[in-house]
C-alpha cells in the first residue's frame, strides 16, 4: 500500500510545473526568433535561441513567475483530492490571467509588423503553457486517483458519531463501487447515542473531545461527521480546537441538503458528501494578506499622525481619563488579547458589569459620539494588526462574556475563531454596531458569508466599504 506522502506529491507538481513553463517559455522564444529576426529552417532558429542571453533570463525568470503564480492560486492545496475536470477548469483560468500578465513584458522587445501578430502570438503563448501544463497535471492526477480506486492508497479516517446516521454512512462506504480513499480508523460518540450496532464494526475511540489528539497520534487526514440534526452544533464545538489546517471535513448530509445545493461530488461512485476545509485561503493569498497588513498599517499610522494628534486632544478635552481605552478581546483560536481603541465613553462606564453601546449612550462623551459615528475610535487598532493579533479585514473581535451568549443560540459563531479578527469586517460595514446578543447573531450572517468568501479582492472591496461608511458617518 502507497504511503501519504504530501511533499513528494508537491515536488511532483511542482516539478511538473517548471518543467511545462521550461519548455512553453523555450518553444515560444524560438518562436519569436523565426518570426521576428528571419530566422529559417530550425538549425539557424536553434543557433540563434542558444546564444542569446535573453534566452537564459526567460527560462530561469518566467518559469519562477508561473510557479509562484500557482502557489498564490492554491494549485499546491489537496494535493491529493484533485478531480480532472476542476483541474481543467482551474488551469485555464490561472494560465489566461497568467498569460495576460506576461504577454506584453515579454513582447516589448519585439518588433511588430501587424495588428494581428499580438493576437497569434498570445495565442501560441497561451496554448503552449495550457497544454503543457494540463498534460502534466492529468498525468499525475490520473495515476493518483488510480492509486485511490484501486485502494492502494488511503486516507486515516475519524467517524464522528455512533448512531444511525453514522451506521448509515458505514454501510454507504462498505457499498462503494470505486474506494474512495477513506480508511477508517474508528469512531469517536458526539452527545451521548446509543453505540451498540457501530460498536461491533468499528472501535470507539472516545468522545468529540479527544478529537484533536487523536489527529495529532493517528496522522488523521479525513473527519467524516454523520450526527443527524447535531451537526452544525457538534461542529462549532469542535473547530476551535482544530491545529490540523489540512484537515479535510466531510459532513453526511441529509434530504434537505441535497434540497438546498449544499451536496457536491467529484466522483460519480462515490458517496456524496458535504466537504469543508479550514484552510480558507491558500497559503501564498495568506502571506499577500499579512504582507499587505503591514504595510497597510504602517502607511495609515504615517499618514494618520496629525489625525491622532488631533483626536488625542479630543479625547482629553471630552472627559477625565487616559487618551487610549484597552480592552480584552478574543482572537484567533480564542486567544486573548488587548484591543487597543480611543476612549469614546466615561471612565468606569462599566461599573456594573459588560454593556453594549446603543444609539443614545448616556456613558458615550460628545466627542465619543464623533469618534464612533465616523469609526476613527478604531484607528489605533493598527497597532494590533502590526502586532498581528488581528488583520486588517477579519470579523470584529467579541468579549468573552458575549460569545458565552452568543455560542447558545449560535454554536457555529466558533467558525469565526478559525480566522485572525479583523479592524474592519463585513457585517460591521453591512450590519453596523451590535446593541444586544441577537443583533450580534444577526450581524454574525454577514461574517460567514465572508468566511466563506475569503479572498484578497473581498478584502480590498470590504475596505472600500469602510471608507465609505467613515465619510458617511454610518457608525453608532
């Protein structure tokens, strides 16, 4: 049996990759050479390409670009989980937009004769990485789902679950006309059924509590939950405790799912299943987004010092106390930290204990009504983005106090603990400010339709939001 191996199937690709890049970077310079410089027969376009330096720039340069291109796309995420026909798909795309980016850099050199030139020529680049790249990627992808079907290679597996539902998705799986790659190592009981009949075909390894551990000692690469009408509470339990980024989460649907389009399948026999990732973003979109986090943040804090000034003076002006008012939020993976703000109330407004703001504050100073009408309360909270206890686009950061109330009537809140809190969110500029707890499960849509959106462009359209919403001064 054929052992996971998730690096050497990324040298794989990546290999693959280069080596298409090589070769459709190569045959398109020679290409040029033949048109452009009256290159014949391909003896003389062979000697022309070889001593040429600019030759050498492109296969090393280009070939750089297109692989850091596939890595921001997420080409080297599922490494394992690829379906032909969304690698189809998804290849075109990234080598279209590719390709557009690089058509005119490399053109700039030449001499055109014709309009139509530019059109032939895109097109052959076009074609050539396509094809190339394409034929590799099937290659590989073929040979892996063949080691898959044949059960040669498998996945460790937790059920979630010990009931019907779960017996059920048992059966399903013993059923399959083609492996599907599960292999499962046990089942773990998620609120209390009864286990008799799933007892006597799988092991129990203990609760949904000892989820992560069990990850962390069996190398588990696949959670299939199959609890009945505890799923989304189940699974709000669950993730916050999740480390394993790359674990792939499949959830057992029921009639209404496949009602409502929430089922996908890649595979025509295999069990349909709903599947998550916690891994919302690709790792190169990831490193974008913290880059453009910092040096977002620092431009606002330059440009911004004659405004703190000013409202440092405000704040001071308004009411006794300190300019800077800190306060414990909770974070990524519900870590605590101080989110940093200007005071926009009295001190000690809290006197008797958490309260929400509302649209009359009586605790809230009049130069507190300015600051948090037109959000600049929320400036100095660059200093946490710096620090990187928060982003610059992520949900807004709650209390612990509130999510307690929150998780009770809303279990998959925890969702949002998955990903860094941000200074600005979708539900903020949306929704606005929460007065109570059911406004916060309200404006909490909002933020999952986010979460399930992730992507640097949703993050640059949720800051344009926020500016506009500063100039309106749509704040409470």
């Amino acid at each position: 049996m054929a052992v996971i191996n998730k690096k050497k199937q990324t040298f794989r690709h990546v290999a693959c990759d280069a080596l298409a890049a090589i070769l459709a970077t190569a045959v398109f310079f020679a290409g040029r050479k033949y048109e452009f410089f009256g290159a014949s027969g391909w003896r003389q376009v062979f000697e022309q390409t070889v001593h040429d330096w600019k030759f050498y720039v492109d296969i090393t340069l280009i070939p750089c670009f297109w692989l850091l291109f596939y890595a921001l796309c997420g080409s080297y995420r599922k490494i394992y989980r690829k379906s032909r026909l969304k690698e189809l798909v998804s290849t075109i795309r990234q080598v279209l937009i590719g390709v557009l980016i690089l058509f005119f850099v490399i053109m700039l050199d030449d001499y055109i004769r014709r309009p139509q030139d530019y059109i032939r020529f895109f097109l052959l680049l076009f074609f050539l990485q396509f094809g190339l790249t394409y034929l590799f990627r099937l290659i590989i992808i073929s040979i892996t789902n063949r080691q898959i079907h044949r059960g040669e290679l498998e996945f460790p597996t937790i059920l979630v679950g010990g009931g019907q539902e779960a017996l059920r998705y048992y059966h399903a799986l013993q059923n399959q006309r083609q492996h599907s790659g599960t292999k499962l190592l046990g089942f773990v009981t998620a609120n209390g059924e009864n286990t008799t009949e799933i007892s006597a075909l799988l092991p129990c390894m203990g609760t949904y509590e000892d989820i992560p551990e069990l990850i962390r000692k069996h190398k588990v690469e696949e959670m299939v939950v199959a609890v009945g009408d505890d799923t989304r509470l189940i699974l709000g339990k669950i993730f916050p405790n999740l480390e394993a980024s790359n674990l792939l989460i499949k959830i057992f649907p029921h009639t209404t799912d496949y009602l409502i389009g929430l089922v996908n399948s890649t595979a025509v026999y295999h069990e349909p299943l709903i599947e998550m990732q916690l891994d919302f973003m690709p790792i190169g979109q990831k490193i974008c987004k913290r880059i453009f986090d910092v040096i977002g943040s620092l431009l606002c804090m330059l440009l911004c010092v004659p405004l703190y000034i000013f409202l440092a003076f405000g704040v001071k002006c308004s009411s006794p106390g300190p300019v800077l008012f800190r306060q414990e939020r909770v974070g990524f993976r519900g870590k605590p930290f101080n989110i940093i703000k200007f005071r926009s109330m009295y001190v000690d407004a809290e006197e008797a204990g958490p309260q929400l703001s509302s649209q009359h504050d009586s605790r809230i100073t009049h130069f507190g009504v300015f600051i948090r009408k037109t959000h600049l309360d929320e400036i100095p909270q660059f200093f946490n983005v710096l620090k990187g206890d928060m982003s610059l686009v992520g949900p807004r950061p709650e209390r612990q106090y509130y999510i307690d109330q929150i998780v009770k009537k809303a279990p998959h809140y925890r969702l949002l603990q998955l990903i860094k809190p941000g200074l600005t969110s979708w539900g903020q500029v949306t929704y606005g400010y929460a007065e109570n707890v059911d406004e916060m499960i309200e404006r909490l849509r909002y933020d999952m339709v986010y979460l399930e959106n992730m992507s640097l462009l949703m993050d640059v359209k949720i800051l344009c939001y926020t500016v506009l919403a500063v100039i309106a001064h749509k704040g409470k």
